[in-house]
C-alpha cells in the first residue's frame, strides 16, 4: 500500500455546498458472541466496497475512526447527499437492505451481544472548514480534495465565509 503524498503546504477542503456527514459504528458487548458480531462487520466491509466500487452512489469517502477501546468500532462517511444516502439505504438490490434484515433476525436472540448505532448531519455551507498543513488530505479533504488555503483565504472565519454563498 503506497503512502499518499505530504503536500508541503497548507490546503482546505474543496467541498461546495452543503456537506453530508455519516458516522456509523458497533460496540462488541460479548467476545464471544462472534456469530452475532462477526457478520455485522463483514456486512460493513461488503457494503463499503459496494459503495466505493459505485462512482455514482454518492459516497465521496470513508475512514476508520479510533478510540472506544478495541470493543467500539466506527467509520466516518461523506455523501454528496442526503438523499443519495438515503437511496441507498433503502435500495432492495444492495447489500445495506439485506445486511440490515439480517441483522435485525441475529440480534433478537443476541442477549445484547453487538450493538450498533449511527448519526447523520447535513452540514450547510459556511458552516464547516477545515485546514490540512504538511499532511495528505484527511476527512473532507480527502472526499472532497483539496485547495490551496490562499483561496478561501488564510484565517478560519475567512474560509468559513467563503463557504457561506456556495452551493453544489
């Protein structure tokens, strides 16, 4: 796996509009449940390819997020949209909707074995920023790529209002 570039100087985001924020994760609460769990995780992983493989399912990206310890797993989204989002949610012909009733048949008799939980944000324009210095983009600039900081100015309020009058 080759490391992305450092880029050497200081970047934002180039997201336009308004941005849309998924996060998703679990928490194992029994080890050895893994009939209960294990699934819940490849599901995941087969929905994220599904997902990334799909240039027009609106995801625009994805990272692992650290901390809870090595029970609590979760993953940070960028959507184009809510919309988009929520289409493949509901989609009969992906993997979420079988993975989802699959899920919902195991966790009836799990004992609390695995629990999940998500949130979603519609961030609207102007209302995010974000500032990338000597690293490869992360989070929105990852999704979204990256401009130089100069354009939506140097200060954090001057990016923030830069982003206020932009839509997709």
């Amino acid at each position: 796996m080759s490391v992305p570039p450092v880029s050497g100087h200081r970047v934002t985001a180039a997201a336009d509009g308004d941005v849309v924020v998924f996060l998703i994760g679990m928490r194992i609460n029994r080890w050895r449940a893994v009939r209960h769990w294990l699934p819940a995780v490849v599901g995941m992983l087969r929905m994220l390819k599904e997902l990334s493989q799909d240039g027009e399912s609106g995801l625009l990206g994805h990272r692992g997020l650290g901390g809870g310890g090595s029970r609590v797993h979760s993953i940070v989204q960028y959507w184009e949209s809510s919309e988009k989002l929520l289409a493949y949610a509901s989609d009969q012909g992906g993997q979420h909707r079988p993975a989802w009733a699959a899920f919902n048949r195991r966790v009836r008799g799990s004992e609390g074995a695995v629990g999940i939980w998500h949130e979603t944000y519609v961030v609207p324009a102007g209302s995010y920023e974000s500032i990338y210095i000597d690293m490869p983009p992360a989070g929105l600039g990852e999704a979204w790529g990256v401009e130089p900081v100069s354009r939506r100015g140097e200060r954090a309020a001057q990016r923030l209002e830069s982003g206020a009058g932009r839509r997709r």
